[in-house]
C-alpha cells in the first residue's frame, strides 16, 4: 500500500491523506470521505477505490 497514490486526481488526494481522515474522524462511508476531504466529489472516478480503503481500514 503505498501512502502517495493519489487516489484522487481531481483534487490530487492521496492514499495517505485518505486513510489520515478516515482513521482521524472514524469515517465510515464514501459520502463522509467526500465531506471530510473533498476526494469522490468532482468526477466520481475515485469511488470505487474510496470504497476500497474504507473496507481495509475499517476491517471489512
């Protein structure tokens, strides 16, 4: 897992960045991502990686 993936193109959001919110704020959804850091909210390309993160960091 490499920390400066950008996952996030459209608002150049890396892996790392990601992973920081969802740990730091107990994110749970893509649309908590999206309101905490903007990632998934432009273009939408992202989700289904955003969607990814969330599962390996909340152990699902």
């Amino acid at each position: 897992m490499d920390r400066d993936e950008i996952i996030c193109p459209c608002v150049s959001l890396s892996r790392g960045e990601i992973v920081d919110a969802i740990k730091s704020y107990g994110l749970k959804t893509v649309e908590e991502v999206g309101k905490a850091t903007t990632a998934g909210t432009i273009c939408g390309a992202c989700i289904p990686d955003i969607e990814e993160i969330l599962k390996e960091v909340n152990g699902e």
